[in-house]
C-alpha cells in the first residue's frame, strides 16, 4: 500500500494521532537520515524516509495511519565508536518517546551494533538485522474519561508509604480472577484495595513500570528475568507484561484505570523512575534504542575516550543530563505521567547521578532548577534515592527544597540500635525525632525524611530478624551478589527453627521495627508483605526472581496474621494522633508558655539526659516525651492542633529494665497502650504514677499515654 509523508511538525515528539492520521517526530542531532518503518499485522516492514529535519527533529505525519499501528526508526549516521557514534540502520529501534511497546525484547546476537565473534568486538559493524527482535512500538488514542479524577494531593506529613511491585504483590492474590493477577488491573481489584485501606496506607510507590529490558543477556542465559526492572528502555510506556489487554496499546488504558481505582479509595500513586540509565549497557550493550538514535548525545561518554559510557550507576552507562534535550526528554516523560497518568509523585532511582553535571554531584544542577520552577512538578510528591555508585555519590541529606529523601541513615541506624550495636543514642534520637542534622538547616521539614526498615533491595523484615548472611544461591551468581553488611540479626538460628525462644524474640523485634517506624517523625514506607511475615528464604538481591522468592503470599497460618492485626492498629494509632506525624521541628523547649517541653529524653533513673550521655556508646535504653500540646502547627481552619502526650521507652538491652517516671511526670498517671512483648495492642493497659517503677521487657518498646 502505498502511503504518502506529509511534511508533519517538530512537537510533539513520539507519535501523535488526530483523528485523521499519524504524526512522527524522532530527535537525532548527528543521524545522516531516519525511516519509519511501519509493520502489519503479520510482521511485514513498509520503510518511509522522514527527509523533514528542524531543530534535529526528523518528522512527517502519514494520513490514514491510527492507533493499533505497530512501527520502528532505523536511523543512519557514522558507524564511528571512537567518535561515540553507533548509528546501524540494520538495528530496529523503539521510539524513546513511544507510549506503548507491544512486548519485550528478545535476547540474542542481532541486538549487537557490532559483530560478537570480532577480535576488535564493537569496533565492528553488524549487518544482521533485529527487527524480530525488537517490540515495536505503538501508536495510541490518548483519549480517556478520567471521571473528574484528580491528583489527590494528600499532605506530606499525613502520607504513610507502601513500597510494592504490581506483578509480585497480586500474582498469588487468590481472590482476584486468575487472568488479572499480576496485572495493573489486578492492583485495582477491590479485594487489593481493602488491603491497602483496611491497612491505611495512603500511597502506593511502585517498583518500576516504564518499559524495561526484561531478559538481558546475562539472565536470559540463565533462565531468569529482571524482575525489578531498573532497566528501562523507554520512559513513557508502561511496561505490557504488567497488563491483561490483548489489544497492543490498551496497557495505557489499563494503567488509567487503576489509577483512578486507586484515588477513588484515596491512595496516591508514586512511581519509581530510574532516569540515570537504560537497559542498553556499556559501549558492549545491545541497540534496541538511544544507542541507535544517537549515542553521543543521549548517554554520557567518556571525555578523552568517546568509545566508552561514563558509569555512575553501576549499571554500565548514565544519561546525558548535560544535554539539553535529554533534560527535556526527562522533563516531558515526568509531566506525562503527571498530566495523562494522573501519578501523584515520583521516587528517583540513584537521584545523585542526575545531579552530575561535571563530574561531581551538583545538588543545585540544572535537573533540578528545572523541577523547581516547573508548574507542574513543583506541586508534586519528589522523592530521592540520595545516592550513585560514583565518588561522592553518597549525599544523604544534600538534596534541595520540594525534595524528600529516602533516608539510609535512617534505616542504619535502627537496624544497629535493635541488634545492640554500638550506636550512640544521639544518632537513634535524630532519626527517631526526623533527622533535623540532615534537613532542617536547608529549610526542609521533618517529612523531607522517607523513613524506612526495609526495602526491595535488601531484606524484607521477616528476613531481617531471622538470618546474620546472604542466601543468594538461587540467582547463579555462587552467592557472591548482594550486600553482605546487612545490619540484620538472626536472634539466635539462622533460617527456619523451632526454638519457640528465638521465635518469640524475632516477633518482638519485628514489632520493635514497625513501632519504631510508624511513631518516628518523617514519612514511613512499609515494604510490601512485612505485614504478612514475606520471607525470601534468605535472598536480599531478589532483582532476578520473578517467582515465589519475590511473590506475596496472601495464605498464611492463622498466628502470622497477628503481625497484620498488630501493623493495622499501629498505622492507625499514628494517623490518629498528629504528635506522631508533625510538620515543624521540635524544640527542645515550651512552644505556648507552658512548663512541660514538646519533647524531651530521660535515662531509665528518670533523670534527663546530659550532654554528654549522648555519646555513651554502650547505653540501649532511653524514653522520650512527646508533648501532645505543645505541637506548632494549626490546622486548614486556624485552630490549634492538640494531642495526648506520650511517653516511649525503648530498650534495646537483652535483659528487663525499670523505669523510673521523670519528675513532675510522676505527679500524672500514665496508661500502657502498646508493648511490643505483646502480639497485639494493650486494651486495659497497666498505670503507672508516682515511685512506681515502669518495667520495660528485655529488647523491647512500651508506649505510654497519660491518662486523663
């Protein structure tokens, strides 16, 4: 069928249906000339030459072309590695601005520019063509009735994060119909959602669905698969292993609707985006798509060697984000998912390798001068992993205004306090009050802190409290993957025992997390299945299983369901006292002309702590006030925010310890509400007042409420 190429416009960039036709636009800075190539239903290639070039956008529009069409780009230019130029028109290449891709990328040696059996390796030129190879790309119909859905907005301070994957968190659901387990729509199912909200979780931060490299090379040869999929390939669609549609394209479809499923039952969306490398690798990576619509300006090369990637992300190669239009590749794909999709925020993968603009990290780089004036995301949830595998690339702490951070220190710290290292008490007090070392001199709020136990990297709590090493063996790697400083404690056995002595000690240490978690100021990120005892058998590196090592499992014995029971009353208890989830800084001191500061720390003999008790390495005990009200904040009417006051023991020693009441607080009587040597919430607590000793069980948290 013969087709006419109308001229068509620079923008938008990708593929843009009007109703009547097609427009394609693809920018290539170096490229020497571009062909669409549109294929049919049964996989034949028609290639028509873009010979329109403005601003180094190649463009045309194609009447009669309409969603459903499957097409590709073979991009010719200088086959010159030293010069970082790999263009090979013998490669076919998915759009990077596509919005769908109609599956994944098959593994084999025609992904490669150049020719694996040559001496000189990807000095080479490869005529092999990969167009059975390559998921083509597909043009879409944007339109959909959103049903005056919008973004929620729910403040900060109040937001309690649950960290998930759409595949593993619904694949083994059994009361979701089989053919949409493991799917978008499964996420959206009623019997998913009453999880999260009988839970009270207020957002959902989704492990990777921009379209990813699924079986690289290294993991196809093993059988495995990239489960976590930070290795996108594609910024705009969402990956169509996560959908049930059977028509190509109706994954963006699927995708809109469960996230207006989940804002109708009040939970925010928030993606984790990995914007510091793609899926193609190093200089020995296959070309699927940047590489191969123009290498030197979309990835950082080397500067006195462009044959190579520059590598801040351990992953073989890093974004140009010097670039200006990698920048606005970024910037386009963000305010895409935030005006199409409807996600109300984003968690960057490795955020430091955004911030280089040199070499060094740059926290006020252009990436972000850029986030902070845009309309559009300056009013959304910014969430950073602080970190890259480059020098310097640790910068906890260091990020600007608008941005929170997931807090490592955070994490470090309270995995050491409750396995009885060495931690000065000083820096427990910090993260458990929000980190103000960290933030409060840059201006941020305590919720710039992302606080957190566990995530998808690493183990998950069960784990953590039940193994001292690394179990990797089923990933093929001999065990040598994954961290080895895990910061976790097996109480006793490692793995699975009977002895009902390290059982009963690694519950408590469980909950001994999650009330640490959920009561410290900042916001907390739950790991999907810590509240339903998920076990990985001992893997903290589960990237490659996408199997039952990964997978939820939503059957479990009756006494496992306890820890539900106990996570359900704890996020509520939170939600439900605002001296728990404060906005402004504590103190140290009255904030209305009170006696009683908002907070303040006592050794066990009920004396306050000295300066120099802070650093005593050896001390595990300590209890905290927190004033209910003395809270700065006033709510959206202007009236006062006032809560209980609450006292918190935690005691990390092996053995039992008295407490003594501070003085003046002995005056008051005090009623136990949660202890965590117990496997639920306290009904008819204990009281305690006057010289009457408070006894806090051996590595364990007891919460007291003064009683009216």
């Amino acid at each position: 069928m013969h087709l006419e190429v109308w001229p068509g416009k620079v923008y938008p960039l990708g593929s843009y249906w009007d109703g009547k036709g097609t427009n394609f636009a693809l920018f290539s800075e170096n490229a020497t000339g571009v062909e669409l190539c549109l294929f049919d239903k049964d996989g034949k290639e028609q290639r028509l030459s873009l010979n329109e070039v403005d601003n180094h956008v190649w463009h045309g529009y194609i009447p009669g072309i309409s969603p459903g069409q499957r097409y590709g780009y073979r991009v010719h230019g200088p086959y010159d590695p030293a010069a970082g130029h790999r263009f090979n028109p013998n490669k076919l290449l998915i759009d990077p601005y596509a919005k769908a891709i109609e599956g994944d990328v098959i593994n084999g040696p025609e992904l490669s520019g150049y020719n694996w059996e040559d001496p000189e390796e990807d000095l080479s030129f490869s005529e092999t063509d990969s167009a059975h190879l390559i998921p083509k790309s597909i043009v879409i119909d944007e339109s959909f009735d959103w049903e005056g859905d919008q973004l929620l907005q729910t403040p900060f301070h109040e937001t309690i994060i649950y960290e998930t994957h759409v595949k593993g968190f619904t694949q083994l659901q059994p009361n979701i119909p089989e053919e949409i387990r493991g799917t978008y729509s499964g996420l959206a199912h009623p019997a998913v959602i009453s999880h999260l909200q009988t839970l009270g979780i207020t957002a959902v931060e989704l492990m990777p669905v921009h379209h990813f490299l699924a079986y690289p090379g290294h993991l196809a040869d093993k059988g495995l698969k990239n489960y976590w999929g930070y290795d996108s390939i594609n910024f705009f669609a969402p990956y169509s292993g996560y959908s049930s549609a059977t028509v190509p394209g109706e994954q963006v479809q699927e995708f809109k609707e469960m996230v207006k499923a989940l804002h109708k039952a009040g939970i925010e969306v928030i993606l984790d985006v990995v914007y510091n490398h793609t899926g193609e690798g190093n200089h020995l990576g296959p070309t699927v798509s940047m590489r191969g619509v123009d290498n030197a300006c979309y990835y950082r090369l080397v500067d006195d060697n462009l044959r190579y990637n520059m590598d801040f992300t351990g992953c073989g190669n890093s974004l140009n984000v010097r670039h200006p239009q990698i920048l606005k590749l970024i910037m386009d794909s963000l305010r895409y998912w935030v005006l199409e999709m409807h996600v109300d925020g984003f968690r960057f993968d490795l955020a430091s390798a955004l911030a280089r603009e040199l070499y060094d990290v740059n926290n006020l780089g252009s990436f972000f001068n850029i986030i902070h004036q845009d309309p559009v995301l300056s009013d959304v949830k910014l969430i950073a992993e602080p970190w890259d595998v480059g020098p310097g690339g640790y910068q906890v702490g260091n990020f600007p205004l608008l941005w929170s951070e997931w807090n490592g220190r955070y994490r470090d710290t309270v995995r050491d306090f409750w396995r009885g290292e060495d931690r000065t008490l000083g820096e427990f007090a910090y993260r458990f009050t929000g980190s103000s070392d960290l933030y409060e001199t840059t201006g941020r709020s305590p919720y710039a802190s992302i606080n957190f136990i566990t995530a998808h990297d690493g183990f998950p709590l069960y784990d953590l409290v039940s193994y001292n090493e690394k179990h990797n063996d089923a990933n093929g790697e001999n065990n040598c993957d994954g961290e080895s400083h895990n910061r976790s404690w097996n109480c006793g056995a490692e793995g699975d025992t009977d002895d009902p002595q390290v059982l009963a000690l690694r519950e408590r240490q469980k909950r001994n997390f999650l009330v640490t978690l959920m009561l410290s100021q900042g916001i907390p990120m739950l790991l999907a299945g810590d509240e339903m005892e998920r076990s990985q058998g001992g893997n903290n590196n589960a990237y490659c299983q996408d199997s039952e090592i990964s997978w939820l499992n939503w059957e479990f014995p009756e006494e496992k369901a306890q820890l539900l029971d106990f996570t359900r009353q704890l996020i509520y208890f939170r939600r439900k006292h605002p001296v728990f989830q404060r906005r402004k800084w504590f103190q140290g001191r009255p904030i209305y002309g009170k006696t009683v500061n908002d907070i303040a720390w006592f050794n066990p003999d009920g004396s306050e702590m000295a300066d120099e008790e802070w650093s005593v390495g050896f001390a595990k005990a300590i209890a905290v006030l927190l004033n209910g009200q003395e809270i700065p904040r006033r709510n959206r009417y202007g009236q006062r925010v006032i809560d209980e006051t609450f006292i918190l023991f935690f005691n990390a020693h092996w053995e039992s310890i008295e407490f003594k009441l501070p003085e003046g607080l002995n005056e008051q009587q005090w009623v136990a509400v949660i202890d965590t040597k117990e496997p639920s919430f306290l009904e008819d607590g204990p009281t305690y007042t006057g010289d009457k000793t408070v006894p806090v069980f051996g590595q364990s948290v007891l919460v007291l409420k003064r009683s009216e």
